[in-house]
C-alpha cells in the first residue's frame, strides 16, 4: 500500500527566506514521486516530479526536491521565498511508471509574509 | 506545455436538477481521465477514474449513477452530476494523462458547482 504524509499543514515565511515543504512516503514499489501547486479556486499546476533519475528534481519557479530512499523522503525547498509562492502545495505518490491514480498527500499551506 | 480545460469554471444551479462538466486535453491525446472532488481546505479526492471508449471506474463510495461519466474521444471526458442536491456543492477537478512518454498527469483549473 502507498501513503503520503506532509509533515506540516501550515508552513509560514518571510519573503526571500529559505522554503521547506516536508513529505514523507510509504510504498511497496518504487515510486514516482509528484508536487503538485494550487493556487485559490485554481487546478493543480505540476512543480516537478521524480522518475527513479536523478535524485535531486529540479522544478519550475525554483523549486527542487530530494528523493532520499533511505529516509522515505521527498521535501521540496526554494532557496528565497516570493510573495506569489503562497499557495497550497500537494506531495503526491503512484507505484513507478505513472500509470496508476496518484495517491495525495493532505497539503501543507504555505504563507509567504513581506 | 500540456493543457487541460474545464467547463465550465463555475455553476450555480436549483436542486434536482443535473450539471455536466467538461474535460478537454487541448494538446495531447488521454486515454484516461481522472475525476477528483475537493472540499474546502481539504485535498483531493479521486472519484473515478475515465478511459476512454470503456466504462469508467469509480472509486468506492462514490455512486456511479449519481455522477455519470463519459469519455467518447481521446480528448474529451464528461462529468454529469444527475439530480444534484445542496451536498454535491463542491469544487470538481478533472485531469488527464498523457497518453505518450511517462504518462503524466495534467490537470484542469476546475468547476465550482453551487446546488441551491
């Protein structure tokens, strides 16, 4: 079975501070791994994803992520906060390969304060 | 990039009456189509899952004749809430996977429907 947890509902910042969005999995088979951003009243808009290539995602807007496998890990960072980064950030997981429905995980809030 | 479209963006309508929602992949072929509803503040859920020329699966819980599913063309897929009542308020977000390369999904900027 697949699960996802992000470690934090709510996760507040200053603009041009650093940003970490945790997320944690569960997953019997080598996954892929998805964020996912959605702004009020909007559709999911993909940041990046991870395809058992390189570990370290880089992902638009400059975002990237770490898949660590020994940690069951996949934290999003940006190394200097923006005002329009406030928004809802989804950690999402399916088995390897794509093809199967995407798990979600709760969301984490991110505020971005001037 | 890979486009997904949604009508209508939002709808208000009387109890007992049916609403149907659109999904169109605007620039790439998806065999399967994804249904989701989300409430406030809360993630998505999957309702079901739409493949195209088949009859969708939906996921439990979620009754299949209350929200009929069709997906006729590789690039279009209809959600149709049958005698919608206040509760079905929600906010539906549909979203396609490309049917070429990883597969990935893209997703629709939504519907909000408001059942009065």
């Amino acid at each position: 079975a697949q699960s996802v947890t992000q470690l934090d509902s709510h996760v507040s910042v200053s603009e041009g501070t650093p940003v970490l969005l945790r997320c944690n999995y569960s997953s019997s088979y080598s996954p892929s791994l998805f964020w996912y951003v959605q702004h009020p009243n909007k559709g999911l808009q993909l940041l990046l994803k991870y395809t058992s290539a390189a570990t370290l995602v880089k992902g638009i807007n400059g975002f990237e992520a770490e898949f660590k496998k020994s940690e069951t890990s996949f934290h999003l960072t940006k190394p200097s906060a923006h005002m329009s980064d406030a928004a809802e950030y989804f950690c999402v997981v399916t088995p390897s390969g794509g093809y199967n429905k995407l798990i979600f995980g709760a969301g984490t809030r991110l505020a971005v304060h001037p | 990039g890979a486009v997904v479209s949604q009508h209508p963006s939002w709808v208000i309508c009387k109890s007992g009456t049916s609403v149907k929602i659109e999904c169109r992949s605007l620039d790439f072929q998806a065999t399967t189509m994804f249904w989701y509803r989300q409430f406030p503040k809360q993630s998505l859920m999957l309702m079901a899952t739409s493949n195209e020329g088949s009859k969708a699966t939906y996921e439990q819980g979620v009754e299949k004749d209350k929200f009929l599913i069709n997906h006729a063309s590789l690039t279009l897929s209809t959600l149709t809430v049958t005698s919608a009542h206040p509760e079905d308020s929600s906010f539906y977000i549909c979203s396609a996977r490309d049917s070429a390369g990883f597969g990935t999904q893209y997703f629709g900027p939504g519907t909000r429907l408001l059942v009065l």
